[in-house]
C-alpha cells in the first residue's frame, strides 16, 4: 500500500471508504454562502445546504443517534463551511439527539419536524448571567398541575439564552434546559422542546434578539421565554414521571446525577467538536502548504518558501498537529460509538466548575485540547500566509475562527482542564501511590521516550499542587480551585497532552512498513513541540538535563529534514483539493 493510501485510511477513522467519498462529494459541490451577504442570507443558504444533506440521506433522521455517521458528514461540512458544520452538528447532534435519546415516542411531532428539517434545532443551554450557569440554570419550568403542562420563563435578564441557530433565519424549535419546579419544589435540571419560531418569527411569549460573532457568521441569537406554555409531552422526561397526583418521580437519585443525565447528550458533541476542528486543521494546513509551495522567498535565490527550514518547522509542526488532532478524534468516535448514549455512572456527589467530566473526563478535555491547539496551529498557517492569510477565498480565518468558537462550545476549555485537573488529585489522593515513569534512555526521537516524559510532567504538576495545598488545610473544594485555578488547569492541559501522544501511538501501531517509520517522525514532532512549549516544567522538575533541553531544538529540526520529502504525500492524505487561490 502507498504512503498516501496508508495514511487516508488512517485520516478516515471508522468512516467507510465509499460513504467518506460520497461526503466529500456532495458537501464540496454546494453552493458557499456569498461572504459579501448580510448574516440572515448567509444562514439562509447554510439552512438550504443542511436540508439538501437531509434529503441526500434516508437515514438523516436517525443521525442524532449514529455518531459515527453524523461525524463522516460533519467531516466535511467543517471543511466545506464550518458554519454548516456547526449548524449540522447543532441540529441533528445536540437537538434532534436530545429528543431521540431522552423522550423515546413522546415528542413525535417534534421528532418529525426535525428529522425532516422543517424546522431547524436549538440547543439552548448557556444563559448570559453567569460564568459556569450550566451548573446552576436560572431559567425555571414550572409545572402546572391544572392544566398538566409546564410554564417556562425567564425570571431575570441574566437567565436570557444564548446559542447559534436560534435567529429568524428558518423556523426553529430549541431543546431548552431549565430547573424544573414541581410542587414548588426544584426537582433537577431538565429538557424540553419548545416552539421559538416559525416563518413569520418569533411565537407568542418569545422574545427573540439577534447577536452576532465574528468568529462563525450564523445567525446568533439571545432568546427570553415568559412563560410561555409547554405541552407534558414536549419534556424530554428521561424516565422521570408526574402522576396524576403531582407526585414527581425520578430514576436519577440526586440532583447531580439528575444534571449529568440530562445532559449526556454532550456526549455527542465532543467527538463532533474533535472531528470538526481536526478537519478544519487539515483543510488549513493543506492552503498553507501549498501557498508555501508555490510562493518564493525574496532575495538572490528566489527558493521556494517550503525549502526555508523556518518554514519547514511551521508548517510540518503544524501539518503534525494536524495528524494528533486526527489521531484523537478518531479514538473518540470510536469509543462513543462502542458505548453509544448509555447514561453516566455517577460516582458520589462529584460535580465540578462544569457538569461536563461527569459525562465524560476524557472527551471533554479531548475538546478542550484539540481546539486550543487547532486555534494555535491555523493561527500558524495564516500567519505563514502573510495577506493570503486573511483573505476569504483561502478558508484560513474561517477554519481558525472556528476553533476559536469551539473554546467555549461544548463547554469552557479553560475549566474543563480546571475539573480534569481537581478530579486527578482526589484519585491520587485515593490511590496507594505511584511508581516513577522515568524512561530509562532519554531517546527524543522516540515516540514512547517522549509519552513518558510527557507523563512524567503530569505527575510532577500534580506533586507541586499537593505540596503547595499542605499549606491550606481544611479548605473547601470551592476555595481551593480558586486558589490553585491556573495550577489545575496546567494540569488538565498536560493530562490532554498525553491522551494526544497515546492516540497518535496507538495509529502508528496500525501502519505497516515504510509508512510506520514516517507516522513516527510525525508523533515525535507533535511530542518535541509540546516539550518546547514547556520547556521551563522540564528544566524545573529535572525531566531533561540543559544539554537534552538544548536538544528538543536540534530533533525538531532533523525531523523536518526527513519529512521534507514526504510533505505532498502527507498532504494527498488529507483528501482535500483546496490550494491557495488564484486572483
């Protein structure tokens, strides 16, 4: 098999070849939205390409439930426009999967309408008034046991919903989540499907408030409910019951693990979110390649910018990035589609600055890492680019943007890495103790050497936290993640880092012959830049001596030398056809 053939079926993941090349097809044969056009038109048109995908597809109804479908068609929408991608991930992921998995039959119309696309789904989660307010939802449904249905409103201006989708673009039905009071009694967190909007607009009761974002050009929106009346078949229940008495009943036992249920759902988005960005990434990466292929540096020798060995170290780092980030969200589908939508198993009274590494620790933080270090990288790709760079036509700020978007989508990066971080000292604290993961020879060109030292970081943040903390005894868990807040999140970043390294690892295990050896030079590229990029831990911990620190430098650069020769087959491998345009 060729380099090329070896590594595109690495790219796909758990994709079949024949569906992945069908994708491909019909997402890069729509109509782009004109980027002249106001923000409704733009929406306009990525609603239209949403519905031709339905159409396209029989089984686009039950994509809610198949994540490993639902993930090959947001492949390339991410790259095609990460607008649609968004709108798609949004539409058939989060609101039409929520209905599907949390009500079974009860909301049928609702089922219908978005299966169909004859409305578009709102996830509507995130209010304005508090940082954190997944945890603790201002926006109240309180059930009416008269009328058998439930009242939702926003009691203040601080519980108003945010989220794309959610403007006059297309009619819209939104899964809103509120506390739900029964009895006046708060009884959990809980979904429900609600009308927002039909072609002539907003519905009685709903107040509906453009907003826009530079980041992705959707139709953004903030939405205020007064109570606004919602039929008993319109909660997304998830085996909880009002009898005919008003007595509520639960099959979660607690208020946390009500939340955590509630919002398994999540677990779709991350993958998604894991295969978009590392979609856009490659797409980016690709543009930036080729601009380097065909652009000569200035000067008597008049080379092409690719054979600049500072070029080189951008954009194989990047290229490299690319791959990790693949490796990753291929590991994440495949493990959300072996477990599929099966609720959490709660253990205790654990509930963090999020909900999220309840659902599930290590894709959230999955997330976490592959946007903040795709944002980075096409930030890299563009810069590389000079003007071209911020043009357009050449997708580069529009994949970036996207990444940008994805620090807050799905959950805060910045405290999801908070929570991963506290979660691994209370193991520790459980756990009979460690063993020391020194690798015995410091090899920088070895894949593994560099996973251990990475590991070996991990557990050094961890023992300077405890250090530390011994100073502060007693304190709550509150106090002490504010106090130790960037200490932590350092901590869940570097417990990423690794995951990343595992996953790229385990994919370099699968190739055979010459092409394993290539796929190694590219792990340990990804490896060595996140080394540099902290280089002052491994100085401070004593990982690497100063002469091995000098090192990281030189082997980034050798590893450029070798993969110089292979750059257009690791490019080819990515599928992409898009080059730096030609005005």
């Amino acid at each position: 098999m060729t380099t090329v053939k070896a590594l595109a079926a690495l790219v796909r993941g758990h994709s079949e070849p024949d569906v992945y090349a069908s994708a491909r097809e019909f997402y890069l044969g729509l109509p782009q939205p004109d980027p002249a056009a106001d923000t409704e038109a733009r929406s306009r048109q990525v609603y239209t390409n949403l519905r031709a995908a339905v159409r396209r597809d029989k089984d686009a109804g039950l994509l809610g439930l198949d994540i490993g479908a639902l993930t090959t068609q947001l492949t390339w929408a991410a790259v095609t426009d990460p607008s649609l991608f968004i709108a798609t991930l949004l539409h058939h992921g989060m609101a039409h999967g929520s209905v599907l998995e949390l009500s079974g039959a009860d909301a049928e119309s609702a089922t219908t309408a978005l299966a169909t696309c004859t409305s578009i789904g709102v996830f509507a989660v995130t209010e304005l008034g508090s940082a954190g307010g997944h945890v603790a939802l201002q926006t109240v449904a309180t059930f009416d046991p008269d009328n058998r249905d439930f009242v939702l409103h926003t009691p203040h201006a601080g519980a108003r919903k945010i989220m794309a989708n959610a403007g006059d673009a297309a009619p819209k039905i939104a899964v809103t989540y509120a506390d739900l009071v029964v009895n006046g009694e708060s009884v959990g967190v809980f979904a429900f499907t609600v009308d927002v909007s039909n072609a002539a607009g907003p519905l009685t009761g709903v107040q509906v408030s453009p907003i826009h974002t530079p980041l992705l050009p959707l139709d953004y929106a903030i939405i205020r409910f007064d109570s606004v009346r919602v039929p008993y078949g319109s909660w997304l229940a998830d085996g909880a019951t009002i009898d005919q008495e008003g007595v509520f009943r639960d099959v979660a036992r607690t208020p946390a693990e009500r939340l955590t249920r509630s919002y398994r759902i999540l677990g779709n988005s991350w993958p998604s979110f894991l295969v978009g960005v590392s979609a856009a990434t490659r797409a980016g990466v690709t543009v930036a390649i080729s601009a380097a292929q065909v652009r000569k540096a200035s000067g008597a020798q008049q080379r092409y910018l690719i054979d600049l060995i500072s070029q080189q170290r951008t954009l194989l780092s990047a290229l490299a990035t690319a791959y990790a980030l693949t490796s990753l969200a291929n590991r994440a589908v495949g493990e959300r589609t072996a477990v599929g939508l099966s609720a959490p198993t709660i253990a205790g009274e654990r509930r963090g600055l999020t909900p999220w590494t309840a659902v599930n620790r290590a894709h959230s933080s999955w997330k976490a890492i592959a946007a903040d270090r795709a944002a980075a990288t096409l930030a890299d790709c563009r810069l590389s680019m000079g003007v071209q760079g911020t043009l357009t036509a050449n997708r580069v700020v529009a994949y970036e943007g996207l990444a940008r978007a994805c620090h807050a989508a799905g959950g805060d990066n910045t405290l999801t890495f908070v929570d991963v971080g506290y979660t691994l000292l209370e193991e520790a604290n459980e756990s009979s103790g460690e063993g020391d993961d020194r690798p015995d020879i410091i090899d920088l060109g070895e894949p593994n050497c560099l996973l251990a030292l990475l590991h070996r970081r991990v557990r050094h943040l961890r023992g300077e936290i405890h250090a530390s903390s011994a100073r502060h005894p007693g304190e709550d868990r509150a106090t002490f993640k504010d106090r130790y807040f960037h200490e932590l999140r350092d901590l869940g970043e570097a417990v990423a880092v690794t995951d990343v390294m595992a996953a790229m690892i385990d994919d370099m295990r699968k190739l055979d012959g010459h092409v394993r050896p290539v796929y190694g030079w590219i792990a340990c590229l990804f490896g060595l830049q996140e080394i540099n990029r902290h280089l002052h831990s491994f100085v401070t911990f004593e990982i690497l001596t100063r002469c091995q620190i000098a090192g990281v430098a030189r082997m980034i650069e050798s590893l450029c030398v070798r993969l110089r020769p292979h750059i257009v087959d690791l490019v080819d491998a990515f599928e992409i056809p898009f080059e730096i345009a030609d005005f």
